[in-house]
C-alpha cells in the first residue's frame, strides 16, 4: 500500500446487494459516496505543491506561476471549491453549525484527496475548529480529524480517535477501514484484521475484500490477496468506478511484489481507465515504468504536474534518460527545505529517494530513510531504507530491515520483486 503510503480507499456503500436485493445505487463519484454519512476515506499521504496562494485558491481559483515571472495564468475556477466556499460563508454566519461544519470538512478532504493538495486538509480543520482540542469530539468530527492526522502522519493521533469511535460504534465500517490501513502503514497490519472484518459485516464485496487483501500484501499472503479480489470484482460491479479502481490498484501491487511486472501493469492501468486523476496509481505505475527501464513512458504519466510525488517520478525519468532533472530537482529541494521549516515530515522517504539520485549524499539519505522507518513500517520504507544504508556502508540500517527482507526472498512469501540495476542506480522504487 502506498500513495506516499497507503492507497487511499474510495467511498463504498454501506451495505452491499445481498440475494434477491436490488443493488446499492451507484455514487456519482469515488469522493461522494458515504456511511451514515461519513465520506468512506482510508489514509492517503498527500505530498503537494504547498505555496500559499491565499483566498483565490481555497475559493477555487487555480493559480499557476510560470517561468515568466511577468505573466499570471488562472485556470478556470474548479466548481467543487467555489461550492464550498459558498458553503464556508454559511459557516462564517453559524460557526457552531456541526452538520455544515462536518460537509464542508468533508469536502475539503476529498479536495485534498482529488487534487492532492495538502492545504485542503487545514482548510478541514479549520471548519472543525470549535471542536478540534476536544478530547471527546462528536463521532463525526473524531474521525475526520483521524482522517486528517493520519494524512499528516500523525498515526498515534489518529489511531487515538479512531479507537475512541470504534469504542462508542463499534460497527463503524469508516473508522474500522481506516484504522486497519493506519495500522498496516505502521508495521502491525495483523492487529487490522479485525477491523477489515467490521467493514465485511457492513460493506461486504470489493470493499472488504481490498481492505484483507491488501493485509494480506504486508503479511506475504499476495496470492491470498489476489485471489480475495479476483472474486470479488469478478461479482457483480455493485460499486462505483473509484471501488473498483480502488481494488485493481491494489491487486497491481501485489502482483507486482510478487514480480508479475505485466500482470501489475495491466491493473494499474485498468484502474487509471476507471479514474484517471488517481494520483496513487499514476505514482505506482510511474515507478513500476522506471523499475523496469522505461523511463520515456513516465513523462506521459506525469505531464507537467505539479503535485511533489509525481515531480519526483518525472526528475528520475529525466535521470535516467541522461536528461538531467535539475529543475525538478531544484523545485523538490526548495518544497523539502519548506517542509522541514513547518515541521512537516510526510515527505521523508520521497526526499531520501531524491538525494540518492541528485545530490550524492548517502549520509543524508540514510538519516531521511532512518526517520521515515521510524514512523511507518511498509514494504517500500524498508527498500529505501536498505538502498540507503547499501549507499552509505550501513549495514545497521539493513538489519533493521532484515525480517522483512528474509520474508522477500522466501518465494511463498515474496513482497517485491528484485528491481533491476538500472533502478537501484537511480534511487528507484515503488512509491
């Protein structure tokens, strides 16, 4: 699971056709659909552009700065943000209104989900400011703000609110979705099996199914996995697009730790025919190209994107390609150097990715991998962390890794492939 990490799960009904019912009616939208309304979100690190461009953005207009400092390019205002900002003018009127309060943090996190854009998340919780310090918030208001801490990798923070839900609700499939995809993020994806069996007894079908399969991913079960979404989504497509997309991108993976590169690629790309904006699946295929020396083919994944993630899968094909990257690089270098002023440490193992391949520091990229393993434990934190402790002459830092690594090469068991040479000289793994 990734994104930065995990990939984010779309909405799903809360219930699912049993025999003889009629099915769940479809959602507009992977971002819409809810449980006893509450957006059905699961984790997503969000890693973006992070400049403060003020009203004009929250409000909807999408502001670009270009090369030439003398012009200024709008694009057109993005409906779904000038929506709630409407909606925040109500709010300004009845701060303490909790219904508006929880829609309109709401939209900002699928904001934040859609365009991977992290300002959207303070603009979440500043809605939810009257109850935010609240040890005790309403159940609505706890788990967005678990949505939103465990996006900011506060995971011990978000777990705190998720358990509280779950305490009160214990049949809170939202709360039980996210918490199992928390905890496999840090390193105890058993302790989550529970939980994905809450959100089967409320929302069986590819929902669960994606939720134990992608356990099964970080505890050497792929084929398990596989084939939990084989028959899932081989049943009838009860689920909206973003479901669905949901579940290939999962199965993409695990077939790609399991080294059927083909097989990962066609899902992947199934799932990017179903939702073409996901941010997670262009990165995972974007790394699953450079993994195996197509570099070329990332540039018309990433196009002239903005969003930090796939800037980064864009600088490390133009390595690869000898076409240098530099102002990539430099515009990573200068978003990082930002990040570590405010505090933010989401970026930890992108950044250590970007300074094995730019900026011959392998002290460095140790250090940023060290910190990163230190907070989250999936597969893809152990391959850099080992990348760059190989780098440095650290074997401290591979042993660390080392059950995970002896899973690896157990066949039965494997969790990724082995990348090839070109991929290990440029820094290059799975998102």
């Amino acid at each position: 699971m990734n994104a930065t990490s995990a990939p984010d799960a779309p909405p799903v009904p809360p219930d699912q056709p049993a025999a003889g019912r009629a099915p769940a009616r479809r959602a507009p939208s992977r971002l819409s659909r809810a449980i006893e309304g509450l957006v059905f979100l699961t984790p997503i690190i969000l890693v973006a552009a992070t400049g403060d461009f003020g009203d004009d953005a929250r409000a909807g207009a999408i502001v670009t700065h270009p090369a030439d400092d003398a012009v200024l390019v709008a694009a057109p205002v993005d409906p779904e943000r000038a929506e709630t900002a409407r909606a925040e003018a109500r709010l300004r009127e009845h701060p303490r209104d909790l219904r508006l309060a929880v829609e309109i943090a709401r939209r900002h996190i699928a904001d934040a989900r859609r365009n991977a854009d992290p300002r959207a998340l303070g603009w979440a919780e500043a809605a939810l400011a009257p109850w935010w310090s609240e040890a005790e918030p309403p159940e609505a208001v706890a788990l967005l703000r678990a949505t939103i801490r465990q996006s900011r990798h506060e995971f011990a923070a978000a777990l705190t609110d998720l358990d509280r839900v779950l305490a009160r609700d214990p049949g809170n499939a939202q709360a039980a979705l996210t918490r199992a995809t928390v905890l496999g993020v840090v390193g105890r994806p058993a302790d989550g099996r529970a939980d994905c069996d809450r959100v089967a007894a409320r929302a069986p079908g590819v929902a669960a199914a994606a939720c134990h399969a992608a356990i099964d991913g970080l505890t050497g079960e792929n084929a398990r996995g596989r084939e939990r979404l084989d028959e899932a989504l081989a049943g009838p497509p009860a689920q909206d697009d973003g479901v669905r997309a949901w579940a290939l991108g999962i199965r993409g993976e695990l077939w790609q730790r399991d080294g059927d590169v083909a097989a990962a690629e066609r899902d992947y790309r199934a799932a990017l025919a179903l939702d073409p904006g996901d941010a997670w699946t262009v990165t995972a295929l974007s790394d699953l190209l450079l993994d195996e020396g197509r570099p070329a083919e990332v540039f018309a994944l990433t196009g002239a994107s903005d969003v930090d993630n796939l800037v980064l899968r864009r600088a490390l094909a133009s390595r690869a390609l000898g076409l240098g990257g530099d102002g990539d690089h430099a515009l990573l270098r200068a978003r990082y150097d930002a990040a570590h002023a405010r505090g933010d440490i989401v970026h930890l193992r992108e950044e250590a990715r970007l300074v094995l391949a730019f900026e011959d520091d392998p002290d460095k990229a140790l250090a940023l991998a060290r910190a990163d393993w230190e907070q989250q434990h999936e597969p893809w934190d152990a391959l850099v962390l080992m990348r760059a402790a190989a780098a440095a002459g650290a074997p401290r830092g591979r042993r660390a890794c080392r059950p995970l690594a002896r899973r690896d090469r157990d066949p039965r068991r494997r969790a990724r492939p082995r990348p090839r040479r070109a991929a290990l000289d440029h820094a290059v793994v799975a998102p």
